[in-house]
C-alpha cells in the first residue's frame, strides 16, 4: 500500500492557487481597465451579481450529499452501478447549478444569444451549400459575418444544433438540455478511461470530484460541456481499445477524435492526451497493430466527409486567427492572460486538483523505470496504477499549458478549457481527506455561481 502523504503539501498548494486567483482579480480590476480586458469581472467573462435562484436549495443538497457520502459510495457501490450514478449526480450538480440563475438566464436563454449557434440556424436551408461558403462568413469584415462563437469553431459545433432544430427541437431550452445531458456524461467518460489505464481504485477515489466538479458551472449550458463530452468519450474509447486490443474501439475513438476537431479547433490539442494513452497502452498496440490501422481510418470519416461537402478546415482556421486579432484578442494584453488564464483553471477545477496535481508530480518525480505500463503484474501494483494516472494527468496539462501559451485563448478559458479541465480533476484521486476537500471543491462553485453572473 502507499503510506498516507502529508496533508500539508497540499495545503500549501492550495493557498498558492487561492493567490494566483487573488492576484488575476486584483491586477485585472486595479491595473487593466474593462477597455484593456474586455470581461466584466477579471479573470471571468461575467460581472458581479449576488443573487439566489431556484436551483439554489438543490445545488446545496446535491453538494452536502456528495461531500457527506460520496467517497463511501463510491468506493462501496458496484462498478456498473457507479457509473450511472456518477452521470446522474453531474446531472444534478450542473442542473441546479444552472437554474440558480433560473430557466430563462441559466438555461434556455444561454445558446439564443446574438453571439450563439442558434442565432444562425435559420440561415442552414441548405447545409451542403452552407458548408461550402461557410469560410466566406468568418472575417469581421466580410457579408454577413458569423457571430463570434459559430466564426470561432469549425461548422461542427453549430450543425449540432442545425440537426436538432431539423428534428423538432429546435429552442434555446431543448439546445440547454441536450447540451446538459450529454456534456454530464464527459464525468462517465473520463472514469471509463482511468479505470481501463490505470485500475478501478484510482477511478474510484476520482470519481466524487468529477461528478461535483466546480466547472459545472459553465458545463451547463456552454456548447463547450458538449464538446468536452465528445473528447472525453474520444480518449475513453481509445483507453479501452488498447486494453482490450479492440480495433472496434479504436475505430470508435478515432471517429470521436474527427468529429472533436470539427467542433473545436483548439481540441485538435487532444492529440497529446491521446499520445499519452497509446504509451500506457503500448503492449496492446504492439500486440495488434491493426489497432492504429482501425484508429487512423475512424479519425479519416468526419474529415473526409466535410471536405467532400465543400468546407475547408485549414483555409478556416488561417481565417480564424485573422477573425480572432480583429476582434478582442487584439485588445487583450497576452502578458496578463498568460498566467490569469491559469487562475481561470484553478476556479472550474477546484483548489482540491491543484492539491491533487502536487500529488501527481510527486508520484512522477518519485517513480522508478517500468512503472509505466498498463500490465499492472508487478507486485506494487497500485504505486504502478498510481504513476499510470499521474502520467494521463500530466497529457492533460501539457495540453491545456499549449493552448494557454498559444495565445489563442486569451480569457474565457472557464469555458473554452472545460474539456482539458475535466482530466486534470482526475488527479483529485491522490488526496487524502476527501470529505474536506469536496467540501472545498462545493463551497467555490457555489460562491461563484451565486456572486458571479457568468456569461460567455
């Protein structure tokens, strides 16, 4: 067994995030101006706002809850029972959540905006002859120019909602719903994944902080806790199919991998974590090479068939960056949002996963030739299950450093990151002391959702 670490490291990694947050407010509201940041209240994209709303008696219920027994359950409860009960207890967290602001404001109203994928759906009467001028539409400039999320993302993300209006579901509280649902399986997903990489324990001890994940205040409702659920999903199926040798899997994943590229450009950085799993799972790989084979030719499918359909992946996003530098990336100063974007981080995963990545860096540091592996024979099974983790971490974190240091997401990473955000939650599965720290994990996002309009 691994002996207990020393609660105070963890501490100590805690209040240095709790003062990167600090110094982001503080800089952002008494160095920059709203002229120089363009966001309401720095680091987040939204403004002071202190208010209760009908999600507020459930949120707090809900966090109890899960803060009181969680760690029981979720060490006790059968592992096919775990993972519904993981996806219903996301669902609720994000619903109440979202509802604090009430039905119209938290949910329904979210994706109608001027700046929303539903603001365009009436413009798709023919989607193939869309696709193809799609590119013509995304510079500020130009006619009848996208409004800045559906400009800022392959045509993907907004054919989703295209789709589910052509199917009868067309308004701002169905989008809400479905954008809920399934950005709530993305907790499911990553658990799937950690437990084939790196055993059951570790998804276990994980699975409390995924569910009770401060970054559901923005999971409900931003498009971005969908397209974090396709990712996660991606990198879930990719973990089974090199554990279970599957070429099935593997073609799953990669299908998933296209699509997660059609809907966000920056997701395109989830190779990195997909590298990682096809190192821990290395002896599958080897073992049935048709496994690459079967990933590669499902990854092809989503590409293929945009490209057949007129869109042009590559021109678009060269026209992204020029779209990007016209609008507020071209005010707001890279020297304050390359490190307030990291503050941002700390706020949708929660002091509990700085504290967790402490422990994750330990165990890399402290890990010996072999560990990592998804054989799991050796004798010290867990510490091996332990360096495993800490590795998927690791990916999760170069990854999201990348897009940070990129400068491509200057501000509204609380959102833009979610999907990156999710990974890094699973180094929660280190501490010690669980109760307290979901405690902690709770108190922040309900002290933001209730004092903070969020907005995006």
């Amino acid at each position: 067994m691994t002996r207990p670490r020393s609660a105070s490291p963890d501490l100590y990694a805690a209040a240095a995030a709790a003062l990167l947050v600090a110094a982001a407010v503080l800089v952002g509201r008494y160095v920059y101006t709203y002229d120089d940041l363009i966001v309401g209240w720095p680091p987040l994209l939204g403004r002071w706002d202190p208010h209760l709303g009908p999600g507020t008696p459930a949120a707090v219920l809900v966090a109890a809850g899960v803060a009181a027994y969680g760690p029981a359950v979720a060490a006790r409860l059968p592992w096919r029972a775990l993972l519904p009960a993981a996806w219903g207890t996301a669902l609720a967290w994000t619903w109440s959540l979202a509802l604090i602001d009430g039905w119209e404001r938290g949910v329904a109203g979210r994706l109608t905006t001027s700046q929303e994928y539903l603001s365009v759906v009436d413009r798709w009467h023919d989607v193939p002859a869309t696709l193809r001028d799609f590119n013509g539409h995304i510079l500020l400039h130009s006619p009848d120019n996208w409004p800045a999320h559906v400009a800022g993302h392959p045509p993907g993300a907004t054919l989703t909602y295209v789709l589910l209006d052509r199917i009868g579901l067309g308004s701002g509280g169905w989008a809400g719903a479905l954008t809920i649902t399934v950005g709530a399986t993305a907790c499911v997903a990553v658990l799937v994944a950690v437990r084939a990489l790196t055993g059951e324990r570790l998804a276990r001890r994980a699975a409390p902080f995924l569910a009770l994940a401060p970054a559901a205040v923005w999971m409900g409702t931003s498009a971005d806790g969908y397209f974090a659920a396709v990712a996660a999903w991606a990198v879930a199926l990719l973990a089974l199919a090199v554990t279970r040798r599957s070429p099935g899997w593997a073609a799953g994943s990669g299908l998933l991998f296209g699509l997660t590229c059609y809907l966000s450009y920056g997701l395109t950085l989830f190779a990195v974590i997909a590298a990682a799993v096809l190192v821990l799972g290395r002896r599958g790989v080897r073992a049935r090479p048709v496994l690459l084979a079967a990933l590669l030719a499902g990854a092809a499918v989503v590409p293929v068939a945009f490209t057949a359909a007129g869109f042009d992946w590559w021109e678009a996003y060269r026209l992204l960056v020029t779209r990007y530098y016209e609008g507020a990336a071209g005010v707001r100063p890279y020297a304050y949002w390359v490190w307030a974007n990291l503050a941002c981080t700390v706020l949708i995963t929660g002091l509990a996963t700085v504290a967790g990545l402490r422990g994750a860096g330990g165990v890399l540091l402290r890990r010996r030739a072999g560990d990592v592996r998804t054989g799991g024979e050796r004798a010290d099974g867990e510490r091996a299950g332990e360096v495993r983790l800490a590795f998927l971490v690791a990916a999760g974190l170069l990854a999201l450093l990348a897009a940070d240091l990129s400068g491509m997401s200057k501000a509204e990473t609380e959102r833009i990151w979610l999907p990156f955000a999710l990974w890094l939650l699973a180094a929660c599965a280190f501490l010690t002391r669980p109760r307290g720290w979901l405690t902690a994990q709770a108190v922040l996002a309900l002290l933001v959702n209730h004092l903070v309009a969020t907005g995006w």
